[in-house]
C-alpha cells in the first residue's frame, strides 16, 4: 500500500487520534475543519508550523504504525525526526549481520553508491552537454571506497552545469536560491530512509562509508548519495519552469511529491517510498550474504527513455 505524506504549515492545528484516525484540527476552528486520515496509511507526516500541538496518543499511534514525523525549525527546514522502534522478527540476526559487514564490503558498497550517483548526475545533465559525458565517463574510474575521490570530482562538474551559466549557481548549503529548496527535499528523503532502515531492523547510525560519531543517521546519509540527483531534478523543475525562489507552502508541497515520484528498481516501478524498502532490502542481502555478489538495488528516473 502506498503510504502518504501529510503536512502541516498553512495554519496552527491539534493532532489527536479517534477511533484509529489521526485528527488535524485547526486551533482556530472557524477558518477550518478538522480533517481525518486513517493511521495504518501514514508514511511522513512533516509538521512546519510552531504552533502545531500534539496529543501523546498522536505521537503514539504515528510510530506505531511505522511512519515517521518531521519537525521543521525556525528556517522551515527538517530539525528532527521520530522513528518507531523496530519490532522487526530478525532484528537480532538483522543487526548482528549489520554489525559483522566486513570493510572489504563496506568499500564495494560505497563504490556501487558513488557510480550510481554519478550516473545518475550524468543524466540529469543535457545529453549533448561536455560535462554529461565526462561524468559517465568517471562512473568507470570509480575504485573500491572511491579511492580516487570521484564523488567530489564529479560534484565539482556536475554543480557547474546543472543550472544554465547564466544563473552563475554555486552549491552551498548556506548559499542563493534554491539551495533551500535542495536542502529540505533531501532532508525529506533522508528521514524517508531512516524510516525504511529501522522498519527492517537495521541501525541508521552505522554506516557504510559515513562514520560522524555525531550522526545518528549515518546509514541513512549512505544511501542518500545516490538518490540525491532524483531531488536535483525536482528542485531545477520548479526552480526554471514553476519560478520558485521561496520555500513556502506550495514549494514544499512540490518537493514533497518526490516521495510519491514513479522510480525503477531492478524490474519494478512504483513510488520511491516504497523503492526505498526494497533498496533496504537488498543491503540486508548484502549484510546476510545471501546476495551473491553483493549487490545494491538503487531506485532510478525513467524519463524520455533516460534512466538514472
């Protein structure tokens, strides 16, 4: 079933539960209704307004049935997430498994992430552009563990081109318009993966190739890298075609139908939500060595023929 992404920015509102249902009820109930969604279909439920109030038997019901909710801090961007606790069957095996990954393959892993991420910046790129073909060249010089550094190389080439020369873009977290935008779809997307990583009983904090003893996500920024350009492709829609340069509630709104965006894995299609389990799933493979060779499934754009 296909969870769905609720959010919470236009206006204050309660969140409670009845009868199975979490209930959005505007504090001011004269400039709106209460609106209902029943829980088992909750996927992400970002809360943008500060107002916002939470009921415990809310909060209880949103990580019970395994979504996850996204506070947003005073610059509208994700400053914190709650997670279920896995009560996943294998958790123990699960994590033993996760535990025990060898570095031999951790390094293959992250050399899989890196080349994939790089195609995929690769056709996000006009096909007839220089810079496309240098990267999809690069995908084939990426080593175990990105010895050479390939990733940074090709962000350096990729950020040049991805907007047209005249708009002069710099990729900078703190940067211009619409590094904003970048920077709440991915964090969207990351808290999209925890919640995928804990459902199958795995540890978010222990990465592959990310190891920031103050990041609790470390596995979820892994798997990131390369789902990273599906965002790119958003932001640069809206950014050039939409002419959006805020983050507000109808950009945020845009950014958040990446969860829902059609993706390939291996032979299927479907909503990158649900591509994420599957990606997830293939890295449990990976860990339990039932994967022969060991091998990540990464979700893809099918468009005009390109996939990423």
């Amino acid at each position: 079933m296909i969870k769905r992404t609720i959010e919470i920015s236009q206006q204050p509102a309660h969140l409670t539960v009845k009868l199975d249902q979490l209930v959005i009820q505007p504090h001011d109930e004269d400039t709106g209704r209460a609106a209902s969604i029943p829980c088992e279909d909750l996927g992400v439920v970002l809360v943008d307004h500060p107002q916002t109030t939470y009921s415990h038997a809310a909060l209880a019901q949103i990580v019970e049935h395994e979504a996850v909710l996204i506070v947003c801090g005073r610059d509208h961007l994700p400053a914190g997430i709650l997670l279920p606790l896995s009560d996943h069957t294998q958790v123990v095996w699960r994590l033993h498994d996760q535990l025990s990954a060898s570095k031999p393959l951790h390094k293959q892993l992250w050399r899989q992430i890196v080349q994939s991420k790089i195609r995929a910046q690769a056709l996000n790129l006009t096909q007839d552009l220089p810079e496309c073909g240098r990267l999809l060249a690069m995908v084939r010089e990426v080593r175990s563990d990105d010895a050479g550094n390939m990733e940074a190389q090709a962000a350096r080439l990729y950020w040049s081109s991805w907007l047209p020369p005249e708009i002069k873009f710099r990729r900078d977290p703190d940067g211009a318009p619409p590094n904003h935008m970048l920077n709440y779809g991915y964090a969207v997307v990351r808290a999209a993966i925890a919640r995928a990583l804990v459902a199958a009983g795995l540890l978010p904090v222990l990465g592959i190739h990310h190891c920031n003893r103050s990041n609790a996500f470390c596995l979820a920024d892994d798997l990131l890298e390369p789902l990273r350009p599906i965002v790119d492709r958003r932001v640069r829609e809206l950014f050039l075609m939409h002419g959006r340069q805020e983050l507000n509630q109808a950009t945020k709104a845009g950014l958040l139908e990446v969860l829902t965006q059609e993706v390939r894995t291996a032979e299927q299609t479907g909503p990158l939500l649900v591509a994420l389990q599957r990606m997830v799933a293939s890295l449990v493979r990976c860990y339990d060595g039932s994967a022969t060779p060991p091998a990540l499934i990464i979700p893809r754009v099918m468009e005009d023929g390109r996939s990423c």
